[in-house]
C-alpha cells in the first residue's frame, strides 16, 4: 500500500479518487463558467477569448531605473505594470528621513512626491496599461500621485485600469507595514472606496491579499480563509460608512499565491470562488452579480524559490504558473529565478515573463474553460478545501470580526504554527525540497546579482532638499492643514490629500499629517 500523504492544508490525499468521493449537488455547486458561483471562472468563456493579463513586478532604486525596466517588460509583451515600492514609502516616510536611512531603493522603488512618480511613469501610455501597486498604508497617497500624473498627461481618471492593495488589516496579520491604528486605516479605506467610484470608476480600489499570508506559512485553507475574513470586514467598514454594497463590491479584488502543490491550489481557488460569491449574496445581500465575483491576481510562491541550485526556480515557477491558470486567475506575476538571492535581472525577468507566454500561446490550456471541472480529485479537494475554510472563518468571526481576531493575535498564531511545522519537516527530510535537502550539489555556479547603487539615498535626499527649495511652501502647508482638518472629521480625506500632493507635498509630510491626527499603531496598542 502506498504512503498516505497529507495536503499542503493538512487533509489526507487519497492513492486514488472516485465518484464516490465528488459531492452529490456537484451540478449545483460547479454551475457554468460565468454563473452563480462561480466555481468555473468568473466570466464565460475566461482565456477562449483572451488570455490572463500578464504583469511582471518591477520597481528598484530609483524612479529613472524602474521606468527603464518599465520599458524593457512593456517592449517583451507584458500587458500591465505591477509596482514594488521601497520600505521608507511603504511606511510613509521620505527618504531623506533617518528612520529610511539604509532601506532607501532597496526592495523597490522610492517616491517621495509628484516629481518621482512623472519620472517613474514617463512616457507610459497610462490610458492603455494596467498597473498594480503594491501599498497599503499610504495607498490612497500614491494612488493619487498616480492620477495626477495621469491628467498631466491628458489622460482622465475614467480611463485608468488598474489596482492599489490598499489590504491594511494583512499587514497586522502578517508583514507589518503599517502606520495607523485599525480604525482609522479602515477609514481611510472606506474614504478610498468612496472616491475612487467617483473619480476613478475602472480603478480596483482593493486587493485583498492571501499572498503575504501564505508566505509568512498559512496553508492554503488558511489563506482562503483569513482573506475572505478580511474581505468581510472591508465590506462591513464601507457598508458602515454610507456606502451601498453594489457601489462597491464590483471593484474589490483579491490577490492569491501559486504554490507547487498543484492539484490543491487548483482546487483552492475555485473554493474561495464559490465562498465569497455565497458570502456576498446571502451574507450582504448584493444584488448585482458583479458583487458576487471574486476576480484575483496570482504571484507565484517566492517563499519556495531557493538560493541553491537558483535555475530549479524556473520549474517551480512553470508549475505554479500553470496552477494559477488552472484555477482561473485574472492576472498573474511569474516570479524570476533568481529572486532568492537579489532583485531580479533584466534576462531573468524576461524569462519569467517568456513562463506565462509558453502557458498562453504554445499550450492547450485557452482552448476550454476550467478543464478540471468534474476531475474526481479536484473536485473533492474543492470541496474540502471549502468546508474547512468555511469552518476556519466562523473560528475568526467567533471573534466578533477580523479585526477582533488580529487583536487577540489568533490568525497569527495559527500561521506561525503551520509555518513552524514546514521548517521541522524540511529539516527532518519530511518534505523534499529539491536541491537543499535532497538532490544538492557541492558547489553552486557562479551568480552575479543585480545590485542596488548605494548612492541612490543621497541622491533622493539631494532631490528632496531641491523641491522642498522651490516649491510654494505657504501653499504646501496650507494644503496639510486642510488635509488634517478633514481627517479630523467625518470628510472623505482624498480630495485634500490630493491637493497637498499636487502643491508638492511629500509622501513623508501627507503621512505625517495624518498621524498628527491618527496616531501611529503599535502591536501592543489595543482598539
């Protein structure tokens, strides 16, 4: 008899599946491609008609630097932009701030104002590419900086495509980029909902975000189910706010990880298709089937990319690919080989954009819509990949909401948990990781990393010194103080924030008025 193995989730995997094991209200269940739940894909005929979106994310050093890379992804075929911005932006300073001291172009980008966003988006048709910006804190800030370049440039915000993560409450969860306290991050959330169905209607004003979840070691029914948990709570801070479910809803979108385990991930998300499309139609009552869809962007898993043996990487990243396709993603970024060890290469970038397109155009996989549909296993692990997801978010609602979870630290112990079980079982041999504990090689060849200029923070510093030198400073402050007089109140906060960032405020000096107001969140703070 052979081995019983586990799932990625913890759920036995059977030698062999049957119809026995596919639930007996399969049809319900599965209903058509672009129906109610969606378990088949959000849209009807999904990649018969036209592919994924194909993004590759980019963003290092300086804004010059990551706009070249822009060009050279944009000229091999990638049809959107995904944006890394550097740590001191992500946590709203500038990088002429001694807290970024060190950090400044390291992992991303660094903007500090208007100026670097022209720079970052200079000669980019932003009426006809898709851009994603991975932010959450000052979301709204860059958001805004990129609408404004925008109308600089002719193009009005009912013509940009694109989506801010703007997901605050993973970052207690799991990566820690936060400045203020729940409450008032919520709000600031709700307040984007609001103007972006005004101002910029084509905009996802949300990604909500499993990603960072699966990475820190959250199984794959965890991070089903503490996203959708999350997702739960953003509906109820907008309903909360004055907002109409259906107003909203359409442009909320979710952002998943690929991992190798292929069959399971597969399976994962359809389940989540067809919780959050019930969630939102019986739980809230949404009426527009737009409302019920969960639309998501995929990133395959760089926490199983390895330093050793780094080309395995391309094949780890072909099966994850193929996964994210398999279960019907809107968007997908195919991680470089070479992520383990630094910022990607412009060949190694290239390459992982050549992954997608090998899935796109020299395969069978657009020829049919969701072709595991019926599959005796799949369709098992769909369902309990659902059941048990399910279950794990009345355990987070038990609560009293998500946000009462994190504060009790639940879903955080519950990763940290199944995370340290991965690191015994690789230790232990228990689970192969090729090249590190089992095929491994005495000597590696050699790698020459793309490196991060060391200049670059005097050089932002320099920038900022010469703005701050020739910009209107009364109208700068002036903007600021508006900007806290709404923030002090019950305004929707962007219409000011937007102002300042057109008199040349900095993302630094935007922030820093908002904690004047809001304060700052810390782990032992409660709310």
């Amino acid at each position: 008899m052979s081995e019983r193995r586990l799932s990625e989730s913890g759920f036995p995997i059977k030698p062999v599946y049957d119809a026995a094991d596919v639930p007996e209200d399969l049809d319900s269940r599965l209903g058509a491609p672009g129906t109610y739940p969606y378990t088949r894909g959000v849209y009807p005929t999904m990649y018969t008609s036209r592919p994924w979106t194909m993004r590759q994310y980019a963003g290092f050093g300086t804004a010059a630097e990551s706009n070249a890379r822009y060009h050279q992804l944009l000229a091999a075929g990638t049809m959107g932009l995904s944006v890394a911005f550097d740590l001191p932006t992500q946590m709203g300073y500038d990088s002429d701030d001694p807290v970024a001291h060190g950090e400044v172009g390291k992992v991303g980008v660094a903007i500090d104002s208007l100026d670097d966003m022209r720079l970052l988006f200079d000669g980019i048709p932003l009426d006809r590419v898709s851009t994603s910006m991975t932010i959450n804190a000052p979301a709204s800030v860059l958001l805004l900086l990129y609408q404004l370049v925008a109308e600089e440039s002719g193009v009005p915000g009912n013509a940009l495509n694109g989506t801010i993560q703007n997901d605050i409450l993973k970052e207690y969860i799991a990566r820690g980029t936060y400045i203020f306290p729940p409450k008032p991050s919520l709000r600031l959330v709700a307040d984007t909902f609001a103007y972006c169905r005004k101002e910029t209607p084509k905009w996802n004003t949300i990604s909500i975000s499993g990603y960072h979840m699966a990475e820190a070691g959250a199984t794959p029914v965890q991070e089903v189910a503490f996203t959708l948990a999350n997702g739960a709570e953003y509906v109820r801070a907008a309903l909360a706010a004055g907002l109409a479910v259906d107003d909203f809803a359409p442009r909320l979108s979710f952002f998943f990880v690929a991992r190798t385990t292929l069959l399971e991930e597969v399976a994962k998300f359809r389940a989540a298709r067809r919780i959050w499309a019930r969630l939102m139609r019986e739980e809230f009552g949404a009426r527009d089937p737009k409302s019920w869809m969960l639309r998501f962007h995929t990133q395959t898993a760089g926490v199983q990319l390895t330093a050793q043996q780094p080309e395995i990487n391309l094949v780890r990243v072909a099966v994850q690919g193929l996964g994210a396709v398999l279960g019907g993603t809107q968007s997908l970024h195919t991680n470089s080989y070479d992520e383990a060890i630094a910022l990607p290469t412009e060949k190694a970038a290239r390459l992982a954009l050549r992954t997608q397109q090998v899935l796109a155009y020299e395969t069978d996989l657009t020829s049919t819509v969701d072709p595991f549909a019926g599959s005796y296993v799949v369709e098992a692990m769909t369902s309990q990949v659902e059941e048990e997801a399910v279950a794990l978010m009345e355990r987070v609602f038990g609560y009293g909401s998500a946000v009462d979870a994190i504060e009790a630290g639940f879903q955080k112990r519950e990763i940290e948990t199944s995370a340290y079980r991965v690191a015994l079982q690789i230790d232990s041999g228990e689970r192969v990781v090729v090249g590190v504990n089992r095929f491994a090689v005495s000597e590696e060849e050699p790698y020459e990393p793309l490196r991060v200029d060391p200049t670059i923070e005097k050089a932002q510093a320099a920038r900022l010194a010469e703005l701050r030198a020739t910009r209107d400073a009364g109208a700068v402050e002036r903007a600021l103080d508006d900007l806290r007089a709404a923030a002090s109140g019950t305004g929707n906060v962007l219409y000011p924030m937007k102002e300042a960032l057109r008199a040349r405020a900095t993302v630094g000096e935007v922030s820093g008025a908002l904690r004047e107001i809001w304060g700052v969140y810390r782990p032992t703070d409660r709310f």
